[in-house]
C-alpha cells in the first residue's frame, strides 16, 4: 500500500488529505460515474527535478474520455497543469510520483440527467511511487477467463474508473490462481491488454503490439515505445491481431503504461517465454525509457515538464 500524501487537489484547490472527500450520494460513488488519468512524474537526481512525463499527451486523452462519455472537464489544460505542480510542490515530492486526476459526476437523479443537468466536479491524488520489483524481475502471467470490455458495450478506450471493474475481475483471478497481473483477449478472441497496460511481444527481433482497434487503452506509453523503438533502437514494430497462441512461442513479452512502466513478462499459463528471464530486447526498451522519462535523453525533453523550474 502506498503512504498516503499530505494534500490533494479538489475542485480548484490544495486540500489536506483527510479533507479531500465527496458525498456518498454522488454518481461518483454510487455507479463509478468518473474518467481519469494516471501520470507519472519522475525524478532527476542529478538535476534535483522532477520531470511529468506527457503531460499534454494525457490531458488530452483525459478531454477523449470525458467527451464519450459526454462530460465537461471544467477546467483548462494550463489550470490542470498548474494544479499538477502546485501540488507535487506543496507535498514536496522529490521521488517518483503517480498521480491521477478524475472527473466526476455528482449528486443527480439516477442515470435520467443530462451531463449539463449535474454538477461535474474533479479532484487530484499524488503518491510517492517507486518502481515495483516485477520492472526488474518479471512477471509470471495468465490468461484470463474475463474478456476485455467491448467498444459494442463500453469502450476500453475510455478510461473511465467504471471499466476497472472488468480489470479488476480478471486481476483478482488472476492473484488468486498464482499470477501476476494477466492478459485479457478480447470478445473476438485476439489478445487486447492486461488489467492496466498494453502489452508488446517480441518475436524474431520485431515487436509486435494488438492495435487501437483491439479493445485497448489507447496508451501513452505504447505510442512512446512505438516511437523510441522504430526512431532510437531501429527495432521494427508491427500493430497487428495477435492469438494467444502466438504468445506462447514469443521470444519475449512485457506490459507498458504508466503505472507498469515496462514490466516484462517472463511466463504465461506456465510457458516459459524465451529464456525464462527479462528478454534483452524488453531490457533495452525499458532501459531507454527511464532515461527518457528522467530527461537523459535531450531530443525528448520536449516530452517532460519540470515541476520544480530547476529543470
Ligand atoms: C487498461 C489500461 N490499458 C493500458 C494502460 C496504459 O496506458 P498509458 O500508457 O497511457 O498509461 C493503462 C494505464 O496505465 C490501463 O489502465
């Protein structure tokens, strides 16, 4: 479990924590009526500064989500982003955080509303988030008996709070049986994503990813090692259906997005992949990415956005 801050944002201000609280009447809470982000923002040590990573990128597929589901973000991209420092500075975070910002749904009469006949209302959490070990050692994963929320009922493009219930089903099954976070395939059978992240496979040296169309998050890191393998690494990279079949004889596999990061998948359904061990391909990637997203790397600084103006 991760320590809990000392603020959080709620509508338009820096709140204490134990204040940060809405009603139990709310759409909200009562039928997950919310879409949000999740971000990170990644410190340099050397620089002592902390870079968000994306900001544009996922403020503008928060305005996506929102406006499926036909909501009304009531605030400006340069509002939400000084919010984003305002409250990185106030906890004085100088580790890697994982922030999120949600938009919500009030009180209104059940489900009959328009979205301009209920009050929308947002809020800001920040943790402190180290990696997780699996970025280092790998995950054993599954397939899971829960299909991947269909664009025909509701879209797994929309990250709305509500689709994690799917995730959330085939998580759990999947902790309760011995794995790790699991793969999820879509209704037409092809594999989509895992609960929380894309997923990429490795096989003869192209990386190979399920498309948009597949019943995924259209993620900002997926789009990022797309770009850094094709630009930097000269891997090749293929958007196309993958079967589960495929991943059984895969050289290598990970997860990516911004709470996974690349966290590499070292089995599936108890097949090894490749070695057994964190593929060198996925090492590299990752490796890369982290340097990135700490502003190692100059060409992509244009990616990050310093918090603390030292950057
Ligand atoms: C269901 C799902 N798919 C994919 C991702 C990856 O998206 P991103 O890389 O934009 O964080 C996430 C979030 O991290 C997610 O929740």
């Amino acid at each position: 479990m991760l320590a809990n801050p000392d603020f959080a944002w709620m509508d338009g201000e820096i709140v204490e924590w134990k204040n940060a609280t809405v009603h139990v009447s709310t759409d909200l809470v009562l039928r997950g009526a919310n879409v949000f982000e999740g971000m990170r923002g990644y410190w340099n040590s050397d620089k002592k500064e902390m870079f968000i990573f994306r900001n544009a990128e996922h403020l503008k597929r928060l305005r996506e989500s929102a406006k499926i589901m036909r909501m009304t973000i009531p605030y400006t991209d340069e509002e939400l982003t000084e919010a984003f420092i305002q409250l990185i500075r106030k906890n004085k975070f100088e580790e890697g955080v994982h922030f999120r910002p949600v938009v919500y749904f009030d009180q209104g009469e059940p489900n009959f509303y328009k979205p301009e006949e209920i009050r929308t209302g947002m809020f800001i959490l920040a943790f402190a988030r180290p990696h997780s070990k699996a970025i280092f050692n790998g995950v054993e994963s599954c397939t899971s008996t829960w299909r991947r929320n269909s664009d025909l009922s509701m879209p797994s493009r929309v990250k709305a709070g509500a689709n994690y219930h799917n995730s959330r089903l085939a998580h759990v099954e999947a902790r309760i049986n011995g794995f790790a976070s699991p793969i999820m395939l879509n209704e037409r059978g092809k594999v989509s994503e895992g609960p929380a992240s894309c997923f990429m496979m490795v096989r003869d040296g192209v990386v190979i990813t399920p498309p948009v169309t597949g019943d995924i998050l259209e993620s900002i890191t997926r789009a990022t090692l797309i770009q850094l393998c094709r630009e930097e690494l000269g891997i090749e990279v293929v958007e196309r259906e993958v079967d589960r079949s495929e991943l059984y004889i895969a050289d290598e596999g990970f997860f990516c997005g911004s709470g996974a990061e690349v966290t590499p998948m070292i089995s599936l359904d108890r097949y090894p992949l490749g070695s057994g061990k964190v593929g060198p391909i996925t090492k590299k990637i990752q490796d890369l990415y982290f340097d990135v997203a700490a502003g190692k790397v100059e060409k992509y600084r244009d990616w990050l956005l310093p918090v603390y103006g030292r950057g």
